[in-house]
C-alpha cells in the first residue's frame, strides 16, 4: 500500500513492512513463536520510518537465532505483570504466598515500583532502571526495606524468566542495594529478665507473657495458640497457628463504586496554630486566629497524611457492607507443613514444668468462664483469649507490654525482644545452635546466628577454653621443670 511519501511495502528477509494508515506509521510483522493452540504469533513492530522497522526486526531475529525465547503475544509492562503474578499466578504455584505477603509486595509495588518503572515492558527492564528506582527510594527508606524491594523485582521477573517473557533476569545481575544489617539487637540480661518477670506476675496477661520468654514464640503464635495444640500429658506445644489480622476484601459486584462513596478526593486540612504575638491574649480558636499558620500536618494523621485516591480506586474494602475475608483471623505459619500419616503437629516444643502447671489452672479458669458466661463465649478455643473468648487484639497485646516494660524500668521495645532474648538464654544454658534453632522455630540456622546473640558469660568460658588448651600446658611444663631443678 503506498505511503503518504509515495513508498511502498517492502520485504526484508522474508518479512513484510507496510505502511498502516490506522497508526499513521510503518507496520512490520514477524513470526517468532506458536502459540498455546498450535497457530503461529506474528510480532508487530511500528516505526515512524522503514529504517527503525529494520533494526527492530534485525533484533527480534538475532535473539531467535541465538535461541533466545521471545514469549507470544505483546510484553506486559512491569505494572500489568506484578498485578497479574499477585492476584492470579502465584495462587496456581505449590506454595502460595500468604495473604499478608500478598498485601505487603502489592503496598511496595504501588508505592515505589510501579511509580519509577510500571510502564517499562517486563523485557525491555535494564540495571540502569533498577539504579534509578534504588537512588528514589535510598533517602527515604531502610537499607532492609530497599533490599526487600529487591527480592520483590527479582521474584516477579524470575517468574517472567520461566514463562519466557524475558531473556535474562536483571534482578539476579545487580548486586544487592540494600542490607539486612539495621541496629544491633540487645537481649535482655539476666538482671533486667528477673526485673521483667517481677512486673509481669501482676498482670492479669501474666501466662502469656512467660510463654514469650521461655520458648520465645512471634506475637502471632502466641495469641493464635489452640488448646488442640497443647498437649499437657506430654508437656508440649506444637506452633501450627498463628493470629493475623488480615486486609477486608470487597464482596459487592462493583468494588469501584463502592469505593467510590469513601474515597478521598482533597487533600487532608491542616492543623493551625496561633501565629499572632500573644496567643493567650487572643480570645478564638487557633483556626480563627487571624494570623494563623499551618502547623504541617492535619489533625487526622500522626503520620504523612495519604494522598487523594486515583481514578476508579478499589480500595476501602474495610466500610463495604459485604466485605469479606478480613480481621483477625487464624491462619497457618509459612514454614507450616502438612501432617504426613499419624502425625499431628509439625512443629512441636518443650514447655518448663512451671510453665506446664500453669497452663493446667489456665485451662481450668477459663472452662469455669465458659461454663458461667453460657451462649455468651465465643469458643475459638484459644489458649490467650479475651473475657469473652474472642481473640486479642495485636495492638492491645503491644500496649500490654509496653506497660510491662514501664513497670520494670526497662526502655521501650517490641514485642520481638522477649523471642531474641529467649534464643540467646538458651544459648547461655549451654544448648547448641541446632536446639536453639528447633525451639524458635528457625527454618534456616543461618537465622539462628542472626538473632541469637552470645552474651558475655559465653565469651568467658571460650576464654576459659582457650586458657586450659594453649597456656596452661606450657605453663605446667615450667611448673615440672622448676620443681625437677630444685629437687
């Protein structure tokens, strides 16, 4: 078909080049792959003159000879392929990721990944994207965050690899941005574990609290243990659940209205402070204040307020009527497997004769409870529970300990301290690493090293050790010596 400039289509090496007058461009089309039902897939290439439909063509070719894999059909852009990994493929994988996994790559793709390189084709992804996207997000994140970032690109395109719509992961080929390397973690000494367990026997959470520094189990495998997994004969627990709390899905047709009724369409007002010279003089509110100012934040939002919701937003699942598949909820460890013939639990762990007697009366106080309150309980038969029986909120578990802490003068930390500093105590009892590493609940020891630390009485005996192996038995020798000189 002739041009505008007069050309005409073209061959080249076999392939027809044709001026498209839909696109105002020259069209060339190139056959490199089949597709699932047997028929061939003809690649289009567009230029704006023959010579760029060339050198796309030659391209496409000179993969195919070096057996490079081009994948049939157009190359999704980073954007559509991570949204298509984490809400379709990786529920067809033998492992699923966890619902929570889900939510954190998806919060990390919308807010770093698919700003800087969401549109670029899965393919055409260099290193030099990959520099551009860290040096955006290095200022503003954690060196842990920026090398989750990483793994997060170099699993989807991994995944891209094996269905071959890319030649080469380019994730595997940089080094890490980031490291795993943050503050030291400091366990508990002795002293400040004894102050600890002094505050915790005046609680009314007391049992739990002691679970956590005996065996060390995560916040969540403490509030989601089951009694079906207490075993008080034997004098063990197994961690075969843990409590999540989990994000709300929309059940209603249409998510996008839905949504539509809660979406934030202007940014947050702010908070006004006084900015007249005698503010107690000033008989009005700040916002009245004639010479107010801004204080920088709103009045909604400890932190950056959240910015106004794109166009067709889908979120606020948690206000639809219907919603679904949210709150806490019980749900599996990731390093849970199942039970194979008579087995029951996957992971099991040792509980202290002390920690065993009092589960007894535990469990006798609250069937008592159960029994008294009637249709009123609400039998999840968890071992850590509310008045009622309903399960106890994350965060009300977290202030918990933080008055814990207050109590027993310590500083403030996270619930995670009471797990390290039950590793490295059983460090310092003299457990080997594989022991510690069972009773945490580690799959890789490599983890193992990372959180248990050897305190300082563990450094004394290897210098003890080393003492009696390298000085002492040169030390008798002169010892023998003196004593043969003066005989």
């Amino acid at each position: 078909m002739p041009s505008k400039t007069g050309r005409q289509g073209f061959q080249h090496r076999g392939v027809s080049v044709v001026w498209s007058d839909k696109r105002k461009r020259y069209e060339g089309k190139v056959t490199l792959a089949r597709r699932a039902d047997g028929t061939y897939d003809r690649k289009s290439v567009y230029g704006k003159t023959p010579d760029v439909i060339k050198a796309a063509i030659q391209q496409m070719q000179e993969r195919a000879d070096k057996k490079i894999p081009v994948a049939a059909g157009r190359t999704p852009t980073v954007r559509k392929w991570f949204d298509r990994w984490l809400t379709e493929i990786h529920l067809t994988l033998e492992r699923p990721l966890a619902p929570r996994t889900v939510d954190a790559y998806l919060s990390a793709c919308r807010t770093w990944i698919y700003p800087a390189i969401g549109d670029v084709p899965v393919d055409d992804l260099t290193i030099d994207h990959l520099d551009r996207l860290y040096a955006r997000m290095r200022p503003h994140v954690a060196p842990s965050y920026l090398l989750k970032v990483h793994a997060i690109i170099r699993r989807g395109i991994g995944l891209a690899a094996a269905r071959d719509l890319v030649h080469r992961n380019v994730a595997e080929l940089r080094d890490n941005p980031g490291s795993t390397k943050g503050r030291r973690r400091r366990p508990l000494t002795v002293a400040q574990a004894r102050k600890l367990i002094a505050a915790i026997q005046t609680r009314p959470t007391a049992l739990r609290w002691m679970v956590g520094l005996a065996i060390g189990p995560r916040q969540g495998e403490a509030l989601g243990l089951t009694w079906a997994c207490v075993d008080l004969d034997q004098g063990t627990i197994a961690r075969d659940w843990q409590l999540q709390r989990l994000r709300w899905r929309h059940g209603c047709d249409d998510p996008a209205a839905c949504a539509a009724e809660h979406c934030r369409r202007e940014a947050c007002p702010p908070t006004w402070t006084h900015g007249c010279a005698r503010p107690e003089a000033c008989y009005r509110q700040a916002w009245r204040c004639p010479a107010r100012v801004s204080a920088g934040r709103c009045r909604l939002h400890q932190r950056a307020c959240p910015p106004p919701c794109p166009a067709g937003c889908t979120r606020h699942a948690a206000r639809c009527p219907e919603r679904t598949g949210g709150g806490l909820v019980l749900t599996r460890p990731k390093t849970w497997q199942e039970p194979e013939g008579d087995e029951v639990a996957t992971d099991v762990v040792a509980l202290p004769a002390t920690l065993l007697r009092e589960l007894g009366e535990h469990q006798r106080r609250q069937k008592a409870a159960r029994r008294s309150l009637g249709e009123l309980w609400v039998d999840n038969d968890l071992v850590f529970c509310g008045p009622t029986g309903r399960p106890i909120d994350p965060r009300v578990d977290l202030e918990d300990w933080y008055e814990i802490l207050a109590a027993a003068g310590l500083p403030r930390a996270g619930t995670h301290i009471a797990r390290h500093s039950a590793a490295t105590m059983l460090l310092d009892a003299g457990q080997d690493m594989a022991t510690v590493q069972q009773v945490m609940g580690w799959s890789d020891i490599r983890t193992a090293r990372r959180y248990a630390t050897p305190s300082t009485a563990l450094g004394r005996g290897a210098a003890k050790a080393a003492e009696r192996a390298l000085f002492r038995p040169v030390a008798d020798l002169g010892e023998r010596r003196r004593r043969k000189a003066a005989g």
